[in-house]
C-alpha cells in the first residue's frame, strides 16, 4: 500500500516538474500521403516527386509522402476507387480517367479545346478558373490540387496506319471518355476501354491492335519492343490531375493544407516545362528505337479534326453541366490566346 502511494506521489512530482502543456498536450501524429499513378518516369511522376519536396519544404515530417507509380496501388479504376474511398490519400490521372467519378472531367478532353502545351497552362493557371478546379468535384469528395499540361494524342498501332481508312476494324484501346470511345467509332475503329495494365499481353495476344495514348508512355514502357508504328493524330491535348481526398486532406492542420495547395502549384510550374521537352525527347527516343512516326496528309488531318470537333459538340451538349463547363473553358483559352 505504501509502496503503491510512494509510486503515485513520484509519478505526480515528474508531471508537475514538465514544463507547461507538455504533460496534457500529446505529439502530433505524423500524416501518411499516398500519391498514386499508372504511368512512371513521365510529367506525372516528375509532379509527384517535386510536390513531395515542395510540401517536405513546407511542412517537414508533419506530413509522409509515399510515391507509387506504374500502377502500384492497382489497376486505374482501382486507384480512382480508393481515392474516392480515402485508402489512396491521391491520385494522378489524365481526366479522361475520371469521367465515371464525374462527367465533368469530360470538357478537359474535348478535341481542339487545347492546341498548344500553352493552351493547358493558360487556362489551368487563370486565377478565377484556378480556384473553381480546385473545388470542383468537392461534391464527390475530391480535390484538385494538381493540373498539368501531358502530352498530344497519339494512336500506336502494331501495323502502319496512314489513312483514316486504315484505323477501319482496328480494335483501339482507348482512356474511358466518351470524347476518345466516340471518335474511334466514328473512323470505324472497336474502342476497348481497358487500364494501362492489360494493354500489353492485349496487343501480344491479338486481343488489341493499338491504343490512343500520349507518346511519353510509350517510350517510358518500351512499348517500342512490341510494335514500331505511331499515327500522330494530335487531335486533343491531354490534361492530368492530382485529386486528394476531401476528407483526408480536411483532417490536417490548416497549415497542412495551405502547404498542399501551395506544394501542388509549385510544382506545375517548375515541370510544365519539363513535361514539353520530355514530350519531344520522346519522340527522338521512339526513333532512335526502331518506331516509325506515322502521319495524316493535310486533307485527312482536317477533315478528322473537324469530324471530331462536330461529334465533341453533340456529346458534351447532352448535359448540361458539362456543357456549361465546356463553354467556359472554350471561353478561357480564346480569351488567353488573344492576350
């Protein structure tokens, strides 16, 4: 009994000797950030290690980044669920992606809406347009705190394609918008919407006979191994996202999430440029490896180009929020582009 009142009275002279709060004031745990991604050693890699060190400047051991490229952490559709979920805190993405989450995302993958790299950065870094991205899809429990500028749209193909006649009963991988799926039946090809895991033993086994895809996966898997043929359509310019979970990112500190915001656009800025140049590094890559680039003629080029702007119109004006999204955007980049 004595023993035990000693034990109780020391114990309670060592709480009174700690200085001030720090006996009733526990340490702050340490958040984990997962930043997930299908593709790896491209512009959405190069975003995920430079916010990771743009937020370690920001907030040091406050927050644990954890990087997971090349699919990691599952299959696209997986990754986009656990983000939704809060298993992934984020995920990188082309839109093209989400369009399931949201069909918003759909006026992002309009053809002709973007024509130049610049076309991206303008309207992503507009302040007013900036602050609606970030907080747009709030009502499915997502954040934007990345945008960037990906790659133009190009279609590999394991046997040349040089006419739109050729791409006729070619079965095409596609991202899962309906501004890719649409415009592939529209030349006649079978789109196949499938996750960039299953794109390779699908081409090996004859169970595909190309993809639409931004030229810097291509070079990155050495897609270069198993077919030689590019048809560089440019027809859109792809735009990814980093989407946080809400939940998760509302759990921190304010000081957290006023980093991640200010670690996200941080790091737009220092790899847009960096994202251009790898997009033509990696065409001198695909050549130095054997591919042949591919192209339209002139007459083909425009004819496919208003084709798909004519369809792009007639799909985004069934719904009315995605229109509206469209237009607005549309507006933007004109507006920029006349600056």
């Amino acid at each position: 009994m004595l023993s035990s009142i000693l034990k109780a009275a020391a114990f309670g002279t060592a709480l009174a000797l700690l200085p001030m709060g720090m006996a009733t004031t526990p340490a702050a745990a340490q958040a984990t950030m997962k930043l997930a991604s299908a593709t790896i050693n491209d512009v959405q890699h190069e975003w995920q290690k430079v916010f990771a060190e743009e937020l370690d400047k920001r907030v040091g051991n406050a927050v644990k980044t954890e990087i997971y490229p090349a699919s990691q952490l599952g299959s696209i559709p997986r990754m986009a669920e656990g983000v939704l979920l809060g298993t992934i805190e984020a995920f990188t993405t082309p839109t093209s992606f989400m369009t399931n989450v949201d069909p918003r995302f759909q006026a992002f993958d309009a053809p002709g809406l973007f024509k130049t790299p610049q076309d991206v950065d303008n309207a992503i870094h507009d302040p007013e347009y900036r602050a609606h991205l970030e907080e747009m899809f709030l009502d499915k429990g997502l954040r934007v705190i990345g945008a960037i500028y990906n790659s133009p749209t190009v279609i590999f193909t394991m046997k040349p394609v040089t006419t739109l006649e050729g791409l006729k009963g070619l079965k095409i991988r596609t991202f899962a918008s309906p501004l890719q799926i649409k415009p592939m039946e529209l030349v006649g090809a079978t789109p196949l919407p499938l996750a960039l895991t299953e794109v390779i033993p699908q081409l090996e086994s004859g169970g595909l006979d190309g993809m639409l895809v931004g030229m810097p996966i291509l070079t990155a898997f050495k897609y270069y191994d198993i077919g030689k043929n590019i048809t560089d359509l440019r027809f859109a310019e792809i735009v990814s996202v980093t989407v946080v979970n809400e939940d998760w990112f509302q759990s921190q500190g304010e000081d957290v999430r006023k980093a991640i915001v200010e670690a996200g656009r941080a790091a737009e800025t220092s790899v847009f440029k960096w994202g251009v140049d790898n997009v033509r590094k990696t065409y001198q890559v695909w050549a130095d490896n054997g591919g042949v680039i591919n192209e339209l003629s002139p007459e083909e080029q425009a004819k496919m180009e208003a084709e798909f702007h004519e369809l792009a119109d007639t799909l985004l004006a069934t719904d009315p929020a995605v229109k509206a999204e469209y237009e607005r955007l549309q507006a933007l980049v004109a507006s920029k582009a006349a600056q």
